[in-house]
C-alpha cells in the first residue's frame, strides 16, 4: 500500500514556534531507520496520470525533498504530493540547520501531517505528560516515550550514532560502549608504553626515530615538539618531527637539576660507558732454584710483579637480566579516525622494506618490511638509521654503505675491514703464544717449587696446598 507524504492543501508547520516551516529540507527512510543516512533512503515517488482510463505511473523524486516559502513541497517550482510505498521514517530540518522533527515510523501520513505536526498534544494536568487520549502528536509513534517527562518510561530506542560522532545527538548505550572500550584500550597521546607485541596498537606508532607530520599528529607533536632533533644535534623539519629511537635502549629518569648525572639529559642518547676506576694484581717471581729473587711477597717471600693472565669473559655488551618488548609511544587520541588502512589490498601487497644502516659507518645491516603511519594512509615510515631505497648488489672488493642520501660502494671499507680482520687474526695469535708461554713458565715453577718442598722434606706439594 502507498503512503501519502503531503497534501498540497496543507503546510508544513514548525511545533515549536507555529510558524511555517518554510524553506525546510525533508529526508524520508525506511521504517525504523535514521532517514539521514544515505544508505536508509527510501523512494520516493510522484502519481502521474498515465492514460484517460485513470491509470498511474511512479515518476521518481530526488531526495531531499524542498518546501517553499509557504512550506509546501515543490519539485521543479511546482507543487507536489509524494509517496512512498508503506511505512517510512522522516527527518525535516529547518532553513537555518535545525532539525525540528524526526520520526522512525510514520504509517498514516495524511493525518500526521495535516493536524498531528500542526498541532501540539495537549498535557496532562501535572504538565510533564502528553495526554495519551490526545493521539494528534507523539503517540503517532506506537511505543513512544512521554517527551515532557524527565526521564524516559519504558524502553525508548534510538538510532545508534557512527563512530567518532560528537554531535548533541542521542547516545545509545551501544555507541557508548563502543567509545569506552576504544578509550580503554588506547593510551594517552605522549606516553611512552611497552608492548607485548611485535606490532604496535592502532593509536600508537613504534619509538624508532622515525620522522611523522606534525599536521596529522598535532596532539603528539604538541607534546614532543622537536626536543628529540636538538637534543641529538639534528636539524628540525618545518613539516615534520621525530619521535624518541627506543631501540635497545634503557629508560633512565631526566636529573632536571639533582645533580646526580650530567648523563640525564631530556631525549640525548648516550652511549654504553663505565664508571672511571682501576684494579691492582701481583704476583711474585721465582728464581730458577726456588728461591724468590726480590719483589712484593710472594709464596714464600717477595718477588717481582708479574701480570696475573685470565681468560676473556661475558658477552658484547654489560646488561642486567633483560626481557626485550617493543617501545610505543600513543600518538592518536581514541576520538581520532584511524583506519587499518594497510590492510587494503591496494597496500598490502606492496608494501615496501626498510633497509637499516650502521649509524657510524653507513653500512646495511638488514632489511624488514616497513610500519605504517596510523594517520597517513600509503606513507611508510622509516626509523632512524634506515632507508627505503632499495641497496644494490654487492661488488667484490666493496663494501655497500647508505651516505648522503644515497647508496654506494666503499672500497677503502673494504680494505679497512680486510685489514682489521687479518689484524684479529695475528693478535689472537698472538695471544695464545703468549698464554702457552705463561702456561710452560708457570709449570716450569711450579716443578722447581715441589722440587724444593721434597728436598727440604716438607710433606706436601703445591697441589696439596690447593695452589
């Protein structure tokens, strides 16, 4: 069955003010739906008189639908009657922006519009109620709440707002929950976080070094500023920032004035150190016949100084017991549209590597895929010490270096390298002839000593002694 949308007898008239709603814009939708949204659009049609025997044809009309000056629906100058077929929802909103009624279902529309948005209903005798026995106004919609009550009696629906809505429309408790949970499960922009994971959180980006705009990370930037480039001698970028490189480093509070460390600067990175300080060991030396030949004490007496060898120890670099996470700084507020935008398959299948150098010597190191910005769809960031041009292959007698923007071929690297490499190999040499040395000397002592223990008949040996 067709619904009537209009008489064009009749105006549309304003309910708060009793004014005509003149130059108003309509949306009609589907029954139980927000007639704003595009994709709730219901059709809406003129009846044109097809043929003398009274048949009729649906000619479309484009939405919104326009009243005139008189608050009549017009189409083309002219004035209307649309239909819809069957119930529908209907939004209309004022020449000045406002919207002044929103219905979910209208299903006799003849009536509604001639008297029920005309007139006002009348209350109840405490003024806080509709009179239910007056059916001109919101009891058209089966179910409805008192509008006049202060709160809502039974259980009053509502279209759920999109995401990120900050409008003075109603809010659902669906499109609450929905917000909590994204400001629950994102931090606040600024802070530092560790994540156990090797992929950052959609709000946040790794603590690479890597350089954002600060026109899409306002927030964060306003934090940040460019203390990360001057504190490590960096030029600032008039459109960009760097956030903090986190990587394999430690976390140490700024000294702000204590005194306690001229290393706790606010975003210097400063390199592995120890504490200045120094370590004695003696021994003494023995004569070939056992008897010590003047010195510091030794065994037995005094001896010359003699360098107590040890064998090397530890690894590459002096840590406490570590569990490595990923660094993230939040760089998004949980309101901001961020979308997974790499995820697209326009992005997926092309996205690029990053190559990382030696922040010293310029050479590559390794290769990994590359961190998408969360506000930038198709950028790629690229941490510090990296780059996204590709290397070329290896030369023999060179070593590939990244410099001045661009890759090259280094053979003085290579000789250099060759050099300390064949220079590793003679001290270690070296050093095993030397510890061997010490080692035969050693023995040779340590039989004189036993020799001289026997002979002096003393009733033990060096390795009785534990020595």
């Amino acid at each position: 069955m067709s619904s009537l949308i209009t008489n064009p007898a009749s105006q549309f008239i304003n309910p708060y003010f009793g004014s005509i709603a003149e130059n108003a814009t309509i949306y009609v939708g589907l029954s139980n739906t927000d007639a704003m949204n595009p994709d709730n659009r219901q059709d809406v049609y003129l009846m044109q008189l097809a043929n003398e025997a009274g048949g009729f044809t649906k000619v479309p009309l484009p939405q919104p639908l326009k009243t005139n000056s008189a608050g009549v629906i017009v189409y083309e100058g002219m004035p209307v009657t649309p239909w819809v077929d069957g119930a529908y929802s209907i939004t209309i909103i004022g020449y000045d922006g406002s919207t002044f009624y929103t219905s979910f279902y209208v299903d006799d529309p003849t009536y509604w519009l001639r008297l029920d948005l005309a007139t006002e209903p009348a209350r109840t005798p405490d003024g806080l109620h509709y009179d239910p026995a007056d059916i001109h106004g919101v009891h058209m919609v089966a179910g409805a709440a008192p509008i006049l009550s202060p709160e809502f009696e039974g259980e009053p629906r509502a279209v759920t707002p999109p995401p990120k809505d900050s409008s003075t429309r109603l809010a659902t408790t669906e499109f609450v929950s929905n917000e909590v949970g994204k400001v629950e499960s994102t931090g606040v922009v600024g802070t530092s976080a560790w994540w156990n994971s090797s992929t950052p959180p959609l709000n946040a980006v790794v603590e690479d070094g890597s350089q954002l705009l600060k026109d899409s990370y306002p927030d964060l930037y306003a934090i940040i500023g460019d203390q990360v480039a001057l504190a490590n001698g960096l030029v600032p970028d008039s459109a960009s920032f760097f956030v903090p490189d986190m990587r394999g480093r430690y976390v140490r509070g700024v000294d702000n004035g204590a005194g306690r460390s001229q290393y706790a600067s606010l975003f210097v990175y400063y390199q592995d150190m120890f504490r200045t300080h120094s370590h004695n060991a003696f021994a003494g030396n023995w004569a070939a016949d056992g008897n010590n030949s003047g010195g510091n004490e030794g065994l037995y007496g005094t001896g010359n100084d003699i360098p107590l060898p040890t064998d090397a120890a530890g690894g590459a670099e002096t840590m406490p017991m570590t569990v490595p996470k990923l660094p993230i700084i939040w760089a998004v507020k949980a309101s901001q549209a961020v979308s997974t935008w790499w995820a697209e398959p326009q992005y997926a299948f092309s996205r690029p590597y990053v190559h990382l150098v030696n922040p010293e010597t310029g050479e590559h190191v390794t290769s990994v895929l590359a961190r998408p910005s969360p506000r930038e769809p198709g950028v790629w960031l690229t941490p510090a010490h990296a780059t996204q041009a590709t290397p070329p292959e290896p030369v023999q007698g060179t070593v590939t270096v990244f410099r001045n923007g661009s890759w090259m071929q280094d053979a003085n690297l290579y000789l250099q390298r060759k050099q300390q490499q064949e220079q590793r190999v003679v001290i270690a040499k070296q050093q095993r002839e030397k510890t061997n040395q010490q080692l035969m000397e050693q023995g040779k002592k340590r039989a004189l000593m036993n020799k001289w223990f026997k002979e002096n008949g003393a009733p033990y040996q060096l390795e009785d002694l534990g020595l």
